[in-house]
C-alpha cells in the first residue's frame, strides 16, 4: 500500500514541476501495483482512488507532452475506473480537475458533461466544479463575465482595469480563443 501511495505522490508532483515523463513513469508504476480488490480501501483513506488519481495526470502529462490521443484514452479510463469505484470525492476529482484535459483541448462541451456528471455523484467539490464551468464558458464569454472562482491577483505587467486578475490559464486560452488581434494588452502581458 505505501509503496502506491508513494509513487502517487512522485507522479503528482513530478507532474506540477513540469516533468511529465517521470510523472508518467511513477503513474505506470501504481498501475502495475494496483489490485482492485486488494487495493479498493485505499480511496477510503486517501479520497481518491489511487487507479484514478494517477490516470487524471498521466492524461494531462501525455496532453503536455503532444500525445493528443493517448491522452483522451487515459482519461477515459480514468473516468471508467471513477464510475465503477463510485467513491463522491474520487468522481468529484475525476469529473472536475480531470476535466481540464477537455479545457486544454479546446472542447468546452466535453469539459461541461464531467462537470455535470461530477456535479450529480458528489457536492464535495463545488469550488471546483464552479471552476472547471468558468474554464468551460471563457470560449464563449469575454473575460469580465468569467466567475470571481477562476480569478485571481493580477499577472505582472497585465492592466488590471483592461483584464483584472485573471489567471494564467484564462490569460492563454483568452488568447487561444480570441486571438492576439482581438486582446493585444493580453498578448503583450504574457510575451513579458
């Protein structure tokens, strides 16, 4: 059990300095571990199952690292692997922060459906899944409208009357959305 849990927390956290190989390599190392029967108590003690929250980075590490496809198969299994554990907080991580892979793919529609599934399975997580509906709405709102959940203190360099406190990832995806043409401060701020 604490050599999963071990790796669980390399594969995270190799994943959150930007090392997304060996956040994949500790990912593939709980996989190869991981019993469903021997191991189901550990979401009990842990929140998430560890099948699914090493799944949710290696899908988001392969996206990363330009495995487009493999990226959506390790996310569907992560999320196959949530429905059947059917733990509130593991299907809450599951269907909001595991979500974000529809958000970098520009699929608001994908991104929506998790929400709504995590939504009906576990209230746990609200902050979250207000979260993950303002990542799925900023392809169709100017950034002014975007929920107060997915804002906060302004980048270095960005006119904060012109995009006040928006985070880094709504920066650039108001870019991938919009164009530079359409919010040039924007483009300025994050070129530096």
């Amino acid at each position: 059990d604490l050599l999963i849990v071990a790796h669980s927390a390399a594969c995270t956290t190799y994943y959150w300095r930007g090392e997304f190989n060996a956040s994949r390599e500790h990912a593939a190392r709980v996989l190869a571990l991981y019993n469903d029967e021997k191991h189901h108590h550990l979401a009990d003690i842990m929140n998430v199952d560890p099948k699914t929250y090493v799944g949710l980075y290696a899908s988001l590490g392969s996206w990363m690292l330009g495995y487009a496809d493999r990226a959506v198969q390790e996310s569907d299994a992560k999320d196959v692997n949530a429905r059947r554990r059917n733990h509130p907080f593991d299907m809450g991580y599951a269907f909001t922060i595991g979500a974000f892979l529809w958000d970098f793919r520009c699929e608001p529609e994908r991104l929506l459906a998790c929400v709504e599934e995590a939504e009906r399975g576990a209230r746990l997580l609200d902050g979250r899944a207000a979260l993950a509906v303002g990542r799925g709405h900023l392809d169709q709102e100017p950034a002014d409208t975007c929920p107060a959940s997915i804002r906060h203190p302004p980048l270095p360099g960005l006119d904060a009357r012109e995009e006040p406190g928006l985070e880094p990832l709504g920066v650039l995806r108001l870019l991938a959305a919009h164009g530079e043409e359409r919010r040039p401060h924007v483009a300025r701020a994050v070129a530096g």
